[in-house]
C-alpha cells in the first residue's frame, strides 16, 4: 500500500512542478503601463495611463539586462560610416492600432537603429535593423490575431549605435492593438 502510494506521489511530483513553473513564467517581464495615444500620422491624441517614461532617449545602462537582450538580434548591418549623431523623434503610431503600426525617428547623420516590438511577458514579435540618416519608418504588420490578439500590450524597444559607440542611445515606447481603436477608450 505504501509503495503503492509513493509510487503515486513520485508520478504526480513533475506535473505540479511544471504547474509552478507554469505559473512563473506567466509573470509579467515588463510593466506596460501607459500609452500616448497617437493617430495615423503620429499626431498625439492623449494619454492613457502613466506613459511618462515612453519615447525618450535614454541610455543603454538604463535599460535592464533583460531589455537589453531584446535587441541583441542578429543582423548583417555593418557599423562603417556611421557617426554618434543627433536623434530625435523615436515614436509608435498609431495607437493604439489595428492592422499594423510604424516606428518613426530621424537621425542627423548614419546611425544604425535596432528595433523590437516585444510584449509583456518578454516575447519578440517583431525585430529590425537598418541604417539610417534623416526621417525613416519602420512597418510592424499587427493583424494576425492568432498571434497578437486584440487588446494586446506591446512594446517597442530600441537603440541607435555607431563606430564610434555601440548603443549610444536607446529607449522603449508602448503601443496597444485593437480591432476597433475610435473612440480610444474602447481599448482601454
């Protein structure tokens, strides 16, 4: 009998540690919190929520290991001819959306930006990496709903690197998706 039910105990022991870790791994990895609510041409239309920190430049210690490690993708972009330039203007719009969204900025001379459009428990949606100078846009195609549902939180990351200094500046900007974005307030 008692072996029986140690037998029992034994088997049953892996599913309720898979269930713990289960758990864990649904805990959110950022704290997405707020949005600038912005239309089609990125023209801010509000807030909602503590969207201080969103869409400044900031630096790269300032972002968590973490964090960093969204933007550690591969890419084949060399660093050649790229200079620690003047940045401006890193924004999502619109947002919240509905089919897909841009990442917008504009460098006063070459830079190489690295982008990732990650979610709150830390997955990556989306990623780029190009050279820049001057106004450019990114395309994020958001409309598979098996993969980024309606009402989702998402994030974008980004740095801006050059010969001279890898990762000179960086940041992060939230963004919603939503099926039906007008009025705003029904995303929220």
């Amino acid at each position: 009998m008692y072996l029986r039910l140690l037998i029992v105990m034994l088997a049953c022991m892996p599913l309720l540690s898979a269930d713990c870790k289960k758990n864990a791994a649904d805990e959110p990895a950022i704290n997405i919190q707020g949005f600038k609510l912005t239309d089609n041409l990125g023209n801010q239309m509000g807030v909602n929520g503590n969207a201080d920190d969103d869409w400044q430049l900031i630096n790269w210690s300032q972002l968590s290991a973490r964090e960093q490690s969204f933007l550690n993708f591969a890419d084949t972009l060399s660093l050649s001819n790229t200079a620690v330039a003047t940045i401006t203007a890193p924004l999502g719009f619109p947002s919240p959306c509905t089919f897909a969204t841009q990442f917008a900025c504009s460098a006063s001379d070459s830079v190489k930006v690295k982008v990732a459009l990650v979610d709150a428990q830390g997955r990556v949606y989306r990623t780029f990496a190009r050279k820049i100078k001057g106004w450019q846009f990114g395309i994020f195609d958001v409309r598979d709903r098996f993969d980024i549902p309606s009402g989702k939180s998402l994030r974008f990351y980004y740095s801006f690197s050059s010969a001279a200094q890898q990762n000179f500046k960086a940041g992060y900007g939230d963004i919603k998706v939503c099926d039906d974005p007008y009025p705003f307030t029904n995303c929220f």
